[in-house]
C-alpha cells in the first residue's frame, strides 16, 4: 500500500467534513462503536494521559499552547486537532513533528481488521465515519509512539464526539458561541450543553468566562458530576516597549493568574482573543500537574513553550514586503471570531492606511453575522472580495454575496463588494486594488486560508 491508497482508505468512510455535519444523533455519532474499535486495538487511549478541549473558538490555539508548555518541559507530546490546512498529517503530531507518510502507511494493517470486526456489528450500532477511523488512528499511533502526554481537540460538540471515549486529567472549555446551529442546537444553552458533554464524574473542568447563558449549563453540569470547576481569568498583555506595531508578529504578555511572580514573554500568536487561550492552556497545565498521572512543568518551562508555539492560519502574516501590501490570513468562520478579528485589525496593532477582506465560507455559516462583525473594522474596509475556496461544502461568490449584502444595488458608499470565481483570481484583484500601506486580509474559512497560504509559498507539505 502507498500514501494515497492509504488516504483512499480513511477517506471511502462516511465523512461529514465534506458532505455536511448530520444531525448530533447516537446514529450518526456514536461513542459505543468507537469504543469497540478501540477496544479492538488494544485501548490505546489508556497508554498515555491526556486533555480534551472542547469549545467554539480558540480550541486549536490552547491546544497548540498546551502542548507547547508541555514539549518545552521535555516531554514527549501528541497532538491531535482538525480540520487539517495543507496535508492530512497535521491531524497528529508528536513535539510538533506530523505523522510521517511510512508511519501511516504502517498503521493501516493493523487498523483494518479492528475496523472491519467493528463493521460487522453495523446492524448494532452502525457504521463508522472517517472522523472515527481518523481518531483511533491517532490514539493508535500516540500509543505505539509511546508519548508521555496527549491533547486531544474535539472536533464538534463535545458529548458524542469520539474524542469523548478518552478519560483525561483535565477536560477544558474554549468560549461558546454560536456555530453550527443546524446540527448543535439554535440556543447557547443547546449548544453549551453537547460542549459540556465532555465533563465526567470527579474530572476537573478549566472553562473560559463564558457568556451567562453557556455558563449556565457549565456550572449545573459540574455540579451534577462532582467536578471541580475553574473559571480562568485573561492573562494581561503588556504595552510594547518598542515600536511593533507595524506588521507586528509577536505581543507580550504575563501570566498574572499564576502563582509565580509573573515574567513577561512574547507569544506569537496575536489578538486580543489569545489572553483567553493563554490563560486557559496555562490552568490546564498547572491542573493537570496535580492529577495522579499529571506531569510536572514550572513556570519557566510553560512561558518558554507558549514563546515557541506554532499555529499557523489564526491572524498570520504572510508577507510584510516593502512597497507591497501587508497581507494576512486567520480562520475567523463565524461571526464571533470575525468580532475578534474586527477588534484584532485595528491600526494600532497592524500598521495599514486601507483595508481589503478577501472572504469565502463554508455554506452552513452564519454568513450575514460574518460580514456584519466584518464591517465594524476602523478604518471601514474599503472592499470585499468574494470568492469560492476548493472544498466540497464551500458556498459560490454569488450566493456569499446574496446572503451577505442581500440584493445587488447601487451602492453610494464604500465598501466595494466583488464577485470573483476563485482564490487566484481574488488575491489578483486585492492586488490591484490595495495600494503598498494597505491590508489585505484573507478569512471566512481554514479551507480559504489554507489556498492563500499556499499562493504565499506556505504549507510546502502537501497531500
């Protein structure tokens, strides 16, 4: 078997990534059959400690720090997180280093026959999803690799999700928002409720100060399972010292939540939104460290990781070239993250004259909300490029348009709104248009963003 035959493999599953999320069902997500899979192979997901982080925002960037923290302590770290940018590699990594083609490969024979002793019981419990087989391959693989710790990110809700099978030390809780309302839930309290689903009995939970309505349904579930409950409080960004603001890629920051006489740092994940994920990466180390198999890292060691951590796509600057607009991308995907993005692009941070978004979703975005938060940025966007990124569930420019702006119409004032038929063909007319003290800035959709970077010479491992 080759790469791709073995690609072929995990993708002739059912795979709601490119043909839309089903409805949140024991049918469609089921905890029993990933059990059994597991069970199968062993029960890798015993051989290692581990958190699970579930949320709307921000999962993916305390993932990364978490396991940054714990790789600078000297400790061998699996990570696990999806959607992938450029390879499907990047789904598992030991100490930031993706899981090797051969590596895959080799994991295959022994995964089918777990998978087919588990298809035969179909009629049971029904047939696995690529998500499935994608998830005991990693715990599989972070077994056989013998790593000393995991985080393992949750793909979607939290209560049916086959991460969820994992007992961990600490279970952790990004910022809920709304996000895939078709399948979770139209209120924050449904929504919050498949996001709790991940609190088990006695497990201590580390949760983001969460709007009243989230938080809610995150206390009386803690309460109900006897889990302790720690509600983080931002870490503090510092003023610079210098002049960084002109296509800044790093801000400073302390850790006033710890213990510790706080040292300052530099992370180089920017945005205001990151106080919140720093801060929840830095609980959840510190609680996992006084669990039975929690692992020991001090401070130093945590603020050394969180300085080195990599995560690309989440307000990255791809070229800062003299004479040249500055251009950056961030996968900013519903309107929430496109609030923190509007705050995030103000001049203070990134020095520019004029503003111009290029924009693609996904079709089961809140798309209005998107471009609603969008057109809150100061300066005013001077335009919107609209366009179709290159995956199955991806909306055409036209519809964006439709569902963003409403009905074409003479438009007295800016911004400009542009219909163009793809990412090429975009990032063309966002050149013409954006002189060389202007932003362009690419969001909607990691898929989007995963082209662009690719344009910019990017994400060189591909599948």
């Amino acid at each position: 078997m080759n790469y791709q035959a073995a690609l072929d493999y995990l993708y002739s599953f059912i795979n709601y990534e490119k043909i839309g999320m089903a409805a949140i069902t024991a049918a469609n997500y089921n905890l029993e059959r990933v059990g059994y899979l597991l069970e199968e192979l062993g029960n890798p997901q015993y051989k290692y400690p581990a958190i699970v982080i579930a949320g709307t925002k921000g999962k993916g960037s305390t993932a990364a720090l978490s396991a940054a923290a714990l790789q600078a302590a000297g400790y061998r770290v699996a990570l696990y997180s999806q959607p992938h940018l450029h390879t499907y590699r990047e789904r598992m990594q030991i100490n930031h280093t993706l899981i090797s083609r051969s590596e895959l490969i080799g994991l295959i024979p022994t995964l089918r026959p777990a998978i087919e002793a588990t298809l035969a019981r179909s009629n049971h419990f029904g047939r696995l999803t690529f998500y499935e087989v994608g998830t005991a391959l990693a715990l599989l693989y972070f077994a056989e690799q013998k790593v000393d710790f995991a985080i393992l990110e949750i793909g979607l809700g939290g209560r049916l999700d086959a991460v969820n099978v994992v007992e961990p030390l600490v279970s952790v809780i990004t910022s809920i928002s709304y996000d895939h309302m078709d399948v979770l839930g139209d209120t924050l309290t449904k929504i919050a409720s498949e996001k709790a689903g991940i609190i088990k009995p006695g497990i201590p939970v580390v949760s983001a100060p969460q709007i009243a309505e989230a938080g809610t349904v995150i206390e009386a579930v803690c309460r109900e399972k006897a889990a302790s409950l720690q509600i983080v409080e931002p870490a503090q960004a510092l003023p610079f010292k210098t002049n960084l603001s002109q296509n800044q890629r790093w801000q400073p920051f302390q850790l006033v939540s710890l213990p510790a006489s706080p040292e300052s740092f530099e992370l180089p994940l920017l945005g205001d939104h990151q106080l919140i994920n720093l801060a929840l990466a830095a609980r959840a180390i510190e609680t996992q460290a006084q669990a039975g198999r929690g692992l020991k890292v001090s401070q130093a060691q945590m603020e050394q990781g969180f300085a080195q951590v990599q995560w690309p796509g989440r307000l990255e600057v791809l070229s800062d070239k003299p004479g040249s607009p500055l251009v950056m991308v961030d996968g900013a995907h519903n309107a929430a993250s496109a609030q923190r993005l509007a705050q995030a692009l103000n001049p203070a941070n990134f020095y520019y004259q004029r503003l111009c978004f290029i924009v693609a979703t996904s079709a089961d975005k809140d798309i209005a909300g998107i471009f609603r938060e969008l057109q809150q940025t100061s300066p005013a966007p001077i335009a919107f490029i609209l366009t179709q990124a290159q995956h199955a569930r991806a909306l055409p420019a036209l519809q964006l348009r439709q569902q963003g702006f409403g009905p074409e119409q003479a438009r007295e004032s800016q911004p400009e709104i542009i219909v163009t038929q793809n990412v090429s063909k975009a990032l063309a007319r966002a050149s013409d248009l954006a002189g060389p003290l202007d932003l362009i800035c690419a969001t909607g959709s990691l898929f989007l963003v995963a082209e662009v970077r690719e344009a910019f010479g990017r994400g060189q491992e591909k599948d």
